[in-house]
C-alpha cells in the first residue's frame, strides 16, 4: 500500500510538473523546451506593427503595477517580439503562438488579438514564476468558443467603475471576451438616457437591501470610459435593457409606462398595450445602442409571469388583446418582444433573449438565446432546433451567486446542489449537441453572479474567484486539455496573485482560510430559483 501511495505521489509530481506554465486555460499545445527566460528590467520589448502598440503598453503597465518592473520599448533586436502576421482575412482572431527561449520570446498572431492573448499567457507565466525565471516552451493555441462571457447584474447591488474595472482586468487576465452588463432590474436602473434623465435620478435611488440609498448609476460618460477600457482587452459589452418585466425601477420614474404587477412584484412590467411605451423604449434603446458599439442588446424576456398579473384587467392591454387578436398574457408578451426585437433590428442591432422567448419567431440570423433554466433542457432544444445561435449560462453550474462551498449559508442553492470550482470546469458545452451541424449554433458559455446576496466588493470576490478561472478553461480549452488536477496544481499561484491583489477570494484548497461573510438577510423579492 505504501508503495502503490508513494509509486500515486509519483506520478502526481510528474503530471504536474507538465502543467504548462501556469497558464489558466490551458492552452492547446505546450511544449517544454530547454532553459529558461529570465524577465527583469533589462528586457526589452518591439512591436511590428502599431496595431500593438497599446498591448506591449498593456504588457509594460501589468509588469510595472504587479512586479516593479519596467521594461522599455525598443525599435529593434527587443528580448520579447510582438509580431503581427500577414494573415488569411478568415483566421481565428484568438490564435496566437508563444515562444519562449533563453533569450528571446516571440509572440505571433494574425490578428492583434491574438497578439493579446499571447502577451496574456506571457504575463501569467511571468507573474506565476520563482524569481522571474519563465521556462522556455514553445505554445500554440486557440479558443474552442467564441462567446466566453461573464454577467453582472448592477441593479441589485452596484459596485462601481472602478471594481468594474477591476472584474474587466481579470476578465482578459483569463481571456474572457464578453461582458453581459444586467444594468436594469427591480431594485434599480444604472444607466443615464438623457431624453428620460428620471431613469438614473429616480430609477438609480436604492438598492436589493436599502431601498433608500442615493440614486446609484453610470453617465454615459463612465459608460464610454469603460466601454473604451474593455476594447482595450479584447473585451466587448453587452448592455441588458431587461422588459417587458423586472422594469420595477423605470416604472418608478416613469409611471405612465408602467403595466403594473402583482402582489409580490408591483409596477413589475412596462405597459405593451400603449402605443407610446415602444417609442419610449425605442428611443432608450437608440442611446443605448450608441454608447455600446458591440452591436447586441439584451433585451430580457425573463420571468414576465412574476408580475404580470394586472395585465389581465388592465384596459389597454384588453384592448391589444382585441385588436391584434391575442389569446393570452403569453401572446401579449410576445408580440411586445417581436416589435421591441424589431426597433433593435432597424438600429442594425442584434437582440439577445432569455430562454423564456424561444417561441417569439424572430428571426435567427439577428438574434441570440440565453438557456438558463438547467431545469428545462427542453428550452435549449428548441432553440437549436429553431437553428437559433445560443449561449449556455444554466444556473447549474454557471450561476455564481449560487454557493461554491456545502458549509456556505448566505447565497444560492437548488435543492442541495450548489456550484463548486470543479462542476464550474467540467462544464462541457459539446455535451449539449452531438449534432454537427447543430454544434457551431453553441456559440460559447457565460457564467451570471446575480447580486441579491452580494452586498459590496469582498461578497463579489467570494463568489467570483476562482470560479472565474474554471469558467475560462471551460470556454476555452478543448475537451482533450482538460484536467482538473493540473488546473487545481496551476490554480496555487493564481490563489497567491488573488491575495496580492487584495481580493476576498475562496480559496477550495483551504477553505477556513477565508471564511465566508455574513450577509444582511431579507426576504428576496425576486429570488431567481
Ligand atoms: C434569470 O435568471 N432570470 C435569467
């Protein structure tokens, strides 16, 4: 037995000798070479082309802020080369090559994002190494999705720019590419619409826990700034305007929109049956749109049965009814959605849903289904079958406002099942469609930290690290690179990068190191289950 345990302590030492670099997601292909690379202040950096010039400036920056090290620019014969290829209009934008030898590292792509994402894995190694010594290897990879995305709902809690920031660092720090920003819900509406201003000042006023605080939320000019800051990563926004439902707060502002609610959700909907509430929110979607060049709005969709309850007696919703001949509250909810849908598409927009809106019959080619609902593979069914592109978040396991921990009592679970670190990594999006033509229909993953229970940034890191890192290597790193145990190997000097940066992480490998947080307890009003 002690043979067999010492033979096991063995070859765990080997495997995770081979972890490459530390690197998290695991790349495609690493190949280890001979000697190492010693980065210090005496290295030096090029650019071929000055589409770069702002990622060895990124690469400087990080180096600078996290090891003390400046490293200068140098025209020419520089110790670390950016070098955009001439490529085929067609190649993946997230490919990228990485060598590393004694005395030269050399990163290579066709697009400058793939430069990025080569610089990425070289700051990762850099700042993961003992005394700065990175082995020299030789890395070629790529991302097997595309969408690798992150929500964060800033309705229920608001956080700020600056730890917006922060979130869009660590995003491209694991080369995260999509940020799904849930700007409007119940408790508050974050956004400023200078043609309806009341939208921010009294939409923006409180929040899940205290109705009461000071309106809360981004002028448009924190919007371009971060907006700016994300392209800078490689990383685009994606605003929600959620409707026709959690327009809780709009309706504070705006009441002569408001189509009412229900016990539990009051003035829980916007009013499809006035003419004025779509040119109202067409003209909250045009300035939208501009601030956000990504081109898609998420346009919700969600849970309208929650608080739709007065649209049974409302008058102009009866008469909606009649005129268009609509059977049902569901029918009313979809012919809302299709005309909203259409506003977005005349602004050369596409429309993102949630699952609940599989049925509307918009049209595929502009639009993108959100399946959340674990509980209803059926939902995800049917939008592939409708050969709608999707996003994978189910609440199992990519909601992060569920639980990582059994012992954790303050956020979500479902039943008993919570989402630890390892659920959120095996995570396999291939496993959902063996149809090959239905497959490049799945454009990638997104995990959601919804913020009932996230009362300010320590709660926020809780639940976000190290998740975040196991929800890139599932959206990044081909099934055939995937193993837990050399991720949890590089995942240790990660955990020390967390601490360094003053984050409140969970650390899974000692999980009493930091323990979890009370939070104020109210009973939810929208408690997503
Ligand atoms: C959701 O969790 N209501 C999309």
């Amino acid at each position: 037995m002690k043979l067999l345990v010492l033979a096991l302590s063995l070859f765990t030492t080997v495997v995770f000798a081979q972890a490459p670099g530390n690197v998290i997601p695991m790349p495609d292909k690493y190949v280890k070479g001979e000697g190492i690379f010693v980065l210090n202040s005496n290295s030096t950096i090029s650019y071929n082309n000055n589409q770069l010039k702002t990622i060895a400036y990124y690469f400087q920056n990080e180096l600078l802020s996290q090891k003390g090290i400046t490293i200068q620019q140098q025209a020419k014969g520089a110790s670390i080369a950016l070098v955009l290829k001439p490529g085929t209009k067609n190649a993946d934008s997230s490919a990228y090559q990485l060598s590393v030898k004694p005395n030269q590292v050399t990163i290579s792509a066709s697009h400058p994002n793939g430069v990025f994402y080569g610089v990425i894995s070289l700051l990762q190694m850099a700042l993961t190494a003992k005394n700065n010594q990175i082995e020299a290897a030789e890395i070629t990879d790529a991302a097997a999705y595309g969408w690798r995305g992150l929500m964060l709902d800033e309705s229920r809690h608001f956080f700020g720019k600056q730890k917006v920031k922060s979130i869009l660092n660590w995003m491209a720090f694991y080369k995260l590419n999509t940020f799904h920003w849930h700007l409007t819900d119940e408790p508050g509406w974050r956004l400023e619409i200078k043609k309806y201003p009341n939208l921010a000042l009294i939409g923006g006023i409180g929040d899940f826990l205290n109705p009461g605080l000071p309106a809360q939320f981004y002028t448009q000019a924190d919007i371009k700034e971060i907006v700016a800051y994300a392209a800078e990563r490689y990383i685009k926004v994606i605003p929600e305007i959620d409707m026709p439902g959690h327009a809780t707060a709009a309706n504070k502002a705006y009441p002569e929109y408001s189509g009412g609610g229900s016990a539990g959700h009051p003035e829980f909907t916007f009013n499809p049956g006035l003419e004025k509430t779509y040119s109202y929110l067409t003209d909250i979607l045009k300035e939208t749109n501009v601030l956000f060049p990504a081109g898609m709005i998420h346009l919700g969709g969600d849970e309208v049965s929650y608080g739709n309850e007065k649209w049974k007696s409302n008058p102009d919703i009866l008469k909606l009814r009649e005129q268009k001949n609509l059977k049902n509250d569901i029918e009313v909810e979809q012919y809302f959605m299709k005309r909203m849908a259409d506003s977005l598409y005349n602004l050369r927009a596409k429309a993102i849903f949630w699952d609940e809106m599989v049925d509307v019959g918009v049209p595929r080619e502009k639009t993108i289904i959100f399946w959340w609902r674990h509980d209803k593979p059926g939902q995800l069914r049917s939008a592939l079958n409708k050969g709608y592109q999707t996003v994978l978040c189910p609440r199992l396991p990519l909601y992060f406002d569920f639980v990582q921990d059994s012992t954790h009592q303050y956020g979500r679970k479902w039943n008993k099942l919570y989402n630890p670190v390892e659920q959120v990594y095996q995570f396999d999006a291939r496993s959902f469609s063996k149809d090959a033509k239905e497959q490049p229909l799945i454009l990638g993953i997104q995990a959601d930290l919804w913020t009932e229970t996230v009362d300010g940034d320590a709660r926020l890191d809780y639940l976000l690290f190290p998740r975040i890192a196991a929800l890139a290597e599932a959206a990044w790193t081909k099934n055939n690179r995937k193993d837990f145990a050399a991720f949890s190997n590089s995942l240790k000097p990660h955990l020390t990068l967390y601490g360094q940066a003053g984050l409140y992480y969970y650390n899974p490998l000692k999980p009493l190191q930091n323990p979890e947080l009370p939070v104020k307890r109210k009973k939810p009003l929208n408690y997503k289950d």
